[in-house]
C-alpha cells in the first residue's frame, strides 16, 4: 500500500530495548531510568484513583496542574505565563511537539532541524506536509553554525525546531546561541518550537537557557517539557505546551482532536506533587551529574573516548579505538558480544557523516546497573 512514510520503520529505541531483552544485554539505550520516581507521587495516583477522579479531564489539562506548571515556569525562569491561556498538558512531549507542527506547519512550509536530531520531528513534519531542512551541528561539539542556518532561511521557512538539552549530543544552548537566535528571527514570523524536555538536567554548575527567559522568542514560540525527564516517570506520558494565547488556541484545536485529553488521575497527583517538593528540579541536576561522573570516570580505564555530556541523562562515546565498523554494525557486535545495549548516532541525521563512530549511553541507571555495565565495557 502507498505509504505516507514510506522511509520510516520501528524506532531505533524500541529496536534496541528488544534486542537488549532478547541477549539479556544491560540496557543503556533507549532512555529511561530503571529505578522509581517519588513514593508520595506514585501513593497520590491511587489516592485519586480511589476519589473517583477517573472520568475525562478538561481538554486543557486539570486546572491545579496548570497553576503548579506556571509557578514553576516564574519559579524557575522568572516568566509570568497564564495557566488559563498559555498552558496546554499533553500526553508527553511527544504529543505536544506533533501538535505544535500540525498546527502551524501548512504544505510546502520549511521547518530547520538541528542533525543530530531526536526522532520525532521529522515524521510530524513530513506528515503535515512540510519540508525538513536539516543543518548538521558541528560534529565535535555539536554546536549550532549561525551562519549555515542564516543560509537556510527562505520566504517559506515557518519554524526552527530547538532541542536543549540536546538528545543525543548533551549540548547545551549558550548565550550567545541565543543572541544569535534573537537577531535571526527579529522581523520574521518564523515560530519557535523549544524542546525542552530535559530542562532541568544540566551539569557543572551550568543554567537552562530555557527559551522563557527571552520575551523575544518566548511570543514567538511553543516551549515543551516533559514531565517523565523530571520525574523519572517516562511511562505516564505526560507532557505540557506552554505558547502565547493566539498560538495556544489553534495548538489546541489539534490537541482536542488528537487526545483531547491526558489522564486525569496522574495530572492530579502531579499538581500535588509539583507544589510539595518545590526543590526536586534544582536537585536533579547534582542526581544525574553523580551518575554521568560514575559513568565516565570507570569508562576513563575503557578504550572509549568521550567529552562529558553537559545535559539531559546520554552520554556519547568515540568507540574509534576499538573498532572501524559503522555504528549500527557496533551496537549489535556491543550487545551480543559485550552484553551492553546502545543507541547509534547515525540514526539521528538524515545523512551521517560516513566516517561517524558515536554511540549512545543512558546514563540514567541504579549505581548496580551502571556498574554492571560498566565492568563489561571496559573490557570492550
Ligand atoms: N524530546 C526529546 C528530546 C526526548 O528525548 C523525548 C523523550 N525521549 C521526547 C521529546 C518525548 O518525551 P515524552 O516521552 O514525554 O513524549
Ligand atoms: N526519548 C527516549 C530516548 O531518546 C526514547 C523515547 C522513545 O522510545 N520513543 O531514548
């Protein structure tokens, strides 16, 4: 049959996790932690389940998660957004960035994507009729060229989609990124969407540039977030959009028809939840930086070589010193042979640099497990 993607098949992550659990490999691939989120925020789901709070929530998401969303957006970044207007709860970022794209992306309009890219993107694109404009990021530090993406802008090109934290790389936007940014788009209705999944995952003393520190391009942009990142909670698939009103409503007029709604139980506890612990987003950033130093100090003994991930819970690894087959080729030789799972880096870019030899590893993982995995590694 006609295909709407044709070039699509099942995700890299689930590919991976399945092959991890056929050779009992440990997996650090696809990324989700293996240890629990907060008790009192799992006991909460149950205790409303058990209220009867079971029946559809509004389609903009409950109202006290929606307060909780907008006191950590001025908590966090000092913006004053309106949790009527501006805050839509999606069923995870996943929804909330295929809805940002349907509802703006019209065919033939171009939209700049960052190679490496995460997965989702381009199919939103595609299946909207957009076209993706890819510009590779530096491929040492994977920092943004200003000057290509000056290069790529046309009459036609509607959106720059933005990841940071960056999946798979672990960059981070600076400030001058963002100055750069400001000046691109002043003049021009190019829209912003901000993946900002992992923003509260940063290292060595480091500040989100979360795009709601920049009224500029906060009125130009859909900002997403996740909470499964923060909460350690991948599973629940709840996410949020935060976007100006005009742009709020027609992103809505796709969420009502796409979910409607997220479940209700799990926004209410997650509202509670969000104004109990009023500290757990400043502290994820030391939680996670324990495990990346865990990760990279055993893997200094490997003959992997690797700069330290400056955000999100991946870290990539040069595997250039043990062997020179291509990076799909290695992480099936590395879970079969080692018994570690990873993700490729190829897989992220519409073309791969040829002489690429990056994997992935998740780092969000018990101590044992890291430390189980790492023991094989380093004999690798
Ligand atoms: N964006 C990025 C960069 C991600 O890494 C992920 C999750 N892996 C998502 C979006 C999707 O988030 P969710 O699971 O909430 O849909
Ligand atoms: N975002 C996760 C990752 O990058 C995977 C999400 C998924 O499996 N779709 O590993």
């Amino acid at each position: 049959p006609a295909s709407r993607l044709p070039q699509v098949g099942t995700t890299i992550f689930t590919q991976m996790s399945q092959l991890a659990s056929d050779h009992q490999a440990i997996n650090l691939s696809q990324g989700f932690p293996d240890f629990e989120g907060p008790q009192v925020l799992l006991d909460r789901v149950g205790e409303y389940i058990k209220k009867g709070m079971n029946q559809y929530a509004p389609m903009t998401g409950v109202e006290p998660l929606r307060l909780a969303i907008a006191d950590k957006i001025q908590r966090c970044y000092g913006r004053k957004v309106c949790p009527q207007a501006e805050v839509t709860v999606t069923s995870g970022a996943t929804e909330a960035i295929f809805a940002a794209i349907a509802a703006t992306v019209r065919p033939g309009d171009e939209v700049i994507v960052f190679d490496p890219a995460y997965d989702s993107y381009e199919p939103a694109i595609l299946l909207n009729g957009g076209v993706a404009k890819h510009i590779q990021l530096d491929s040492y530090d994977f920092s943004i060229n200003w000057d290509a993406v000056r290069e790529a802008i046309t009459a036609s090109t509607r959106m720059i989609i933005l990841n940071s934290p960056h999946n798979p790389s672990g960059a981070t936007l600076s400030v001058e990124d963002v100055a750069a940014l400001e000046a691109l788009v002043e003049n021009t209705d190019i829209l912003i969407l901000a993946d900002e999944v992992y923003e509260h995952i940063l290292f060595d003393g480091r500040h989100h540039l979360s795009l709601h520190r920049y009224e500029a391009l906060a009125e130009r942009s859909f900002i997403v977030s996740s909470f499964g990142k923060t909460y350690h909670i991948t599973g629940w698939k709840i996410g949020y959009c935060v976007a100006p009103a005009a742009l709020s409503v027609e992103f809505r007029k796709v969420h009502q028809f796409l979910t409607f709604s997220t479940s209700t139980p799990m926004q209410y506890a997650l509202a509670d939840y969000l104004n109990l612990d009023k500290d757990h987003d400043q502290a994820l950033g030391e939680f996670y930086q324990a495990k990346r130093d865990r990760f990279n100090t055993a893997m200094q003994d490997s003959r992997f070589q690797f700069t330290p991930s400056q955000g999100t819970y991946f870290q990539l690894m040069d595997y250039s010193n043990i062997s020179d087959i291509n990076d799909v080729e290695f992480v099936h030789w590395l879970v079969k042979e080692v018994g570690v799972a990873a993700i490729p880096l190829s897989v992220f870019y519409q073309k791969a640099p040829p002489e690429l030899r990056w994997v992935r590893f998740c780092f969000a993982k018990r101590d044992e497990t890291l430390d189980q995995a790492l023991e094989r590694l380093i004999k690798a």
